[in-house]
C-alpha cells in the first residue's frame, strides 16, 4: 500500500536509548560531567581541543561498540518509509547511524554525525570513520594542525540542510516527533511550521513522556518508542 500524504517524522535522542544510547537531558545523559558550552561549542573546541576530541572518541567507541542496535522504533520508521516511498521523509537529531542501520534512506541527520569529521581550514572530509580524532592530529589534505573536527553541529552552529527541511514541512499531511523532548531550536518548531504550512496536518508526538511542547500536538502516544512506534505505524498503515 501506498500512504497518499506526505510523512516527516523528527526524531530525537528517545529512540536511540533503548538501544543503549544515552539521551542529552534525561537523568545520567550524555553532558554528564561535561558541560555542553566544553564539548559542543566552537568555543569549547578552541578553548581545549583534547578534551572535545576525547569526548566524542568515547562517543564513537560507544557507538561501535557491538551491543549498540537498532531497536522496534527504528525498525518501525522503516516500515513506514516502505509504504510512503518519496512522501517521507526522516529528519533526525540524532548522531547515532542507527537509523540507516535499522535501512532507513530518505534521511536528514539536522545536527550531524558522529562517525563522520571533516577540516575546519579547508573542509576536507575523510571517508566515514576512517580519521581517528586526537590531540595534535593534522588535516590529511591541507595539514593544519588540530583543525579536524568530528561532523556534528555545535550550539551556535546552523543545522545541515534547513532548506530541504523546510521545502518539506510545506506539504506535510502527518508530522510525528519521536524522543524529542522540544527544548532545541529550530527542531522544536518544526511542529507549528508544519501548523502554519498545512492547517490540516495531523501532528502525533511520541515519547516516554509528554515533552515540554506537548501542546502543539493534537496526539500524543505515550510510552517507550519501542512499543508505541510500532503500534502507531501500524494503525497508520491500516489507515
Ligand atoms: P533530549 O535528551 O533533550 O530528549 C530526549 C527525549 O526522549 C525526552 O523527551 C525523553 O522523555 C524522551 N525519551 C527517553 N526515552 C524514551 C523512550 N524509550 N521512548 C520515547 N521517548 C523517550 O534529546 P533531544 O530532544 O534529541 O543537539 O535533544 C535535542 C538536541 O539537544 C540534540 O540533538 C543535541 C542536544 O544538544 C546537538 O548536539 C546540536
């Protein structure tokens, strides 16, 4: 079957972390022992190079670490994307390769991603994962030193691809935020960008709990993503 109304779905950290990826703001998140202006900021990066790559390096062992999978949730978007083809489109916060993982394809990681660096100087970007990122580290291409840096968008920094993002919210039919808990902008508007494009739009967030921009949705399906995601794309495929 084919779904006739264009799908975006935002995703955020609550669906990786039942696949064992820590969320940012929920208790012992990720910032834990770190402060975000130290390791995601262009300030932070400047102010202490080695701290801001040993971070992430922890991040990328933990996400290659082989007890990290895709769970239901992930999963479920797949099955989604399969009946919409070209009317869905995924847009996610996260910086996790779980998506992809799970075969998830029309994708926008807004806010970069982790296995991914490239040069500060001269834009260079090495094959994923292949620049492991360290201290005193020199760009492969233009060989500043210390001016790699791991693809992620750091506070102050503007999210990838808004354009394509915002072309899409135009003529969205149903908009659904999973596992965001709508404290970050632009991602938290995206809910009444769509309001405002399409009226008629049906907007459903899913997550553990209602977040703090419940009411800008007209759903809400409450409960780990791994079991209400699933449901939810059920019903929409029956629909
Ligand atoms: P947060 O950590 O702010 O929020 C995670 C949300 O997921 C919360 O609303 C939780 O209630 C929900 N949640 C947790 N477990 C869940 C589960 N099993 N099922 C469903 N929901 C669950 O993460 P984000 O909203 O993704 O930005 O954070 C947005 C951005 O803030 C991140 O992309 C990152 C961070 O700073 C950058 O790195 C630029």
């Amino acid at each position: 079957m084919s779904l006739e109304k264009k799908i975006v779905v935002l995703s955020g950290a609550g669906i990786s972390a039942e696949s064992g990826i820590k969320t940012f703001r929920d208790g012992g998140g990720l910032w834990e022992n770190h402060a975000i202006e130290d390791v995601a900021t262009p300030e932070g990066f400047r102010r202490n190079p080695d701290l801001v790559y040993r971070f992430y390096e922890e991040r990328r062992k933990q996400l290659l670490d082989p007890s990290i999978k895709p769970n239901a949730a992930h999963k479920a978007l797949v099955a989604l994307e399969n009946a919409c083809h070209e009317n869905f489109l995924l847009i996610t916060q996260n910086v996790d390769n779980l998506h992809e993982r799970a075969g998830s394809k029309n994708i926008i990681h807004m806010h970069g991603e982790l296995l991914k660096t490239y040069c500060q100087s001269c834009n260079f970007e090495p094959m994923e994962g292949a620049t492991q990122l360290h201290f005193g580290i020199s760009c492969p291409s233009c060989g500043t030193l210390n001016s790699m840096r791991p693809d992620v968008v750091w506070f102050g920094e503007i999210p990838k691809m808004m354009e394509e993002i915002e072309d899409a919210i135009q003529d969205v039919g149903i908009f659904i935020a999973v596992g965001t808990s709508g404290q970050v902008y632009p991602a938290a508007s995206f809910v009444r960008w769509a309001k405002h494009a399409q009226p008629e739009c049906r907007t459903i967030e899913v997550n553990l709990i209602p977040s703090s921009g419940a009411s800008y949705f007209d759903e809400h399906c409450t409960g780990p993503a791994s079991e209400t995601l699933p449901k939810l794309v059920d019903v929409l495929l029956k629909s």
